[in-house]
C-alpha cells in the first residue's frame, strides 16, 4: 500500500467517522424538539424499547409523537438529502464542474410541471381522487415528469450512439425554459386553492412523511445511494477527460447512463415526495471538496452524509422557528445555499482571472 492510498483512506475513514457521528446527533435532537418536548435519555428509551428492551420505560404521548409524527419525518429527511447530495456531486463528476447541479437537465423542472399538472387537473380529470390517494398520485406525476424531460434531454444530446455532455447541457437548458414557461401558464389559471398548493409544494415541505410513504421510496433512493459510489473510479478517471477515461478502459457510454438514471431516479422521487428542494445537490459536494479533495470515493459517500445532515438540520428549524407555523424547508436550504454559491462563482471568478 502506497503512502497517497494509505492517506487517502485514512482521510476516508475520519471524513466517514465524523459525518455519521454528527448525523446521529442530529437525528436524535431533531425528533426530540418541537411543540412536545423528549429529552434525549426519553427518545433514547423509546428507541430501544422498539429494539426489544423491556427496561425502557417511557410516556405514551411522546413515544406516540416520536414513533408517528416526527421520526418518519426525519427519516425522510435524511433520505432525500442523501440522495439529494450524492446525486449532485455524481452529476457535478460527469460535467467535471462543480458548479454543475441535478436540475440542469431538468429534472426538478419535469417534476414540478408533472405536479402542478396534477393540482391543477387533478379534480377535472380524476374527481374521485382525493385525501392520501391524491397525494400519492402527485408524487407519481412528479416522478414520472422528472423521467420523462431527462429522457427528452438524453435523447436530444445522442449523436449516434455517443451523448455529448455540452449538447445535454444546452438542451437541459432549453427544457429547463420551456417546463418553467408552462408552469407559469399553469399558475396563471390555477384557482386560489390550487395556487397555496403550488406556491408551498414548490418551496418544499417534508410534512406529509409517514411510514407508508418511507416504505416506497426507501428502496429507490437505496438504488442510487447504493450503486452511485460503486462509479467512483470511473468518475475519477472521466475527470481526465472522456478520450483520457476511455484509455484507461472506461466505457464512457454506460458511464453517462448509469449517472443519469441513477440521479434521475433519486432527485426524481425526492421532488416527488418532499417538493422542489433546491441548492443541496450543488452546494453540499462543493463543501465535501473544500475538505477531502476530488477523490470521488469520499465526495460521494461524504456529500449523502453531509446532505442528510444539513437537510434533517434545516427541517428542524423550518418547523421549530416560527412555530407553531411551519417555514418551507425550500427557503432555508436557498438562504443557505446562495451565499455559499456566490462564495464558490467568486472563487472561480479569482481563479480564472489569476
């Protein structure tokens, strides 16, 4: 083992270590604040009586708080900002800038015109379908908005059997436009109702998590979480550029695919259930590069631990801050994602000049 490769793990398993001990912190004081108070020995005694231990004693109000309300909550949380946070830094790998984000090819863009279709033709086209089922059949048009407008930018950046990352960049740019100028359309004939639905659906929101909702979405964020961080040489080595990655034996082709799918499919389901969340997929692996370097064997697995940390944290303050109303999550993630993106232009704009 070569010094580099015995530093970088070293750095690997400190970057890691740390993250997930501050991940668990956060998670323990996130379900344990709010209009009901548990003290953290009270969430650490309900959680190990869900383990099976008979000594836990605990008050039926706040296990009922904690198990219903407030950990499916966080749960979702930490999901969609893992996914939210790999996905970008795998997205920012393949367009080799890192100011590159997941909605440059439109996905957040499909999602939320799939959605605002449903909200605003949901009662015309499907009356019967109300409460939970509605909810659930805007997460599927979110969902499917966001395959579909990355499917139309994929398929206009193919030249042959090649796709050319500038070309999907330009044509992300132009779906980008026109799903913006049709949710505009869409707003602009939404009634009072359906407008309140819009505007706090589209600032994001991680109210609506339950375990059933927990339940379908984990497996398809697992897919990205899990088989993202298993491309990290071949980002490493795309990072070369595409004709350096393929002598170095890189299909390049299933290189693009794989990180598109996968990025599509975990901001995809992200938009779908927690609304458009913006600045965690740009911001967050940016930050894991100020620390670990370029290495995307850390900047993935540390941007979904980093995203899931800052998004639970953000979630806490958005419902804690102006309680008993609840702040949209999507304001405080761009309150705190824009100095930091002003931050990083200015860094570029000192380089380039230098």
């Amino acid at each position: 083992m070569t010094t580099t490769t015995f530093r970088s793990r070293s750095r690997g398993w400190w970057l890691t270590g740390t993250l997930s001990l501050l991940l668990g912190l956060v998670v323990v004081w996130s379900v344990g604040v709010g209009a009901v108070s548990i003290p953290i020995p009270n969430v650490l005694a309900i959680l190990l009586k869900q383990l099976g231990w008979a000594g836990a004693s605990v008050e039926p109000q706040q296990e009922a708080v904690l198990l219903v309300i407030r950990l499916p909550r966080v749960l979702l949380g930490v999901l969609v900002g893992a996914v939210l946070g790999m996905s970008g830094a795998a997205m920012q790998g393949l367009f080799r800038n890192p100011l590159a984000d997941p909605g440059l090819i439109g996905i957040s863009s499909g999602a939320s015109l799939f959605a605002v279709l449903t909200i605003v033709f949901q009662v015309k086209l499907l009356p019967g379908l109300t409460g939970q089922a509605g909810l659930y059949m805007l997460s599927i048009a979110a969902f499917v908005g966001a395959v579909v407008t990355t499917g139309l930018v994929y398929q206009l950046s193919r030249q042959g059997r090649t796709v050319q990352v500038s070309t999907m960049l330009l044509a992300g740019v132009a779906v980008n436009a026109l799903c913006g100028a049709l949710t505009g359309l869409l707003t602009y004939v939404a009634d009072d109702a359906q407008l309140r639905t819009i505007t706090f659906w589209g600032l994001g929101s991680l109210g609506g998590a339950n375990w059933d909702m927990l339940g379908v979405i984990a497996p398809l964020v697992a897919l990205p979480l899990l088989l993202l961080p298993r491309l990290s040489k071949s980002l490493n080595a795309f990072a070369l550029g595409e004709s350096g990655a393929e002598h170095l034996g890189i299909h390049v082709g299933r290189l693009k695919q794989a990180v598109i799918v996968l990025a599509t499919l975990g901001v995809g389901v992200s938009v779908a259930v927690a609304g458009a969340i913006g600045f965690v997929g740009l911001v967050i692996p940016h930050l894991i590069r100020l620390v670990a370097g370029a290495d995307h064997r850390l900047v993935l697995p540390g941007s979904a631990l980093l995203g899931a940390i800052v998004l639970t944290g953000a979630d806490l303050l958005a419902r804690t801050i102006v309680a008993p109303a609840e702040l949209p999550i999507g304001i405080l993630t761009a309150l705190i994602g824009t100095p930091v993106f002003l931050y990083m232009l200015l860094q570029k704009k000192s380089t380039i000049t230098t």
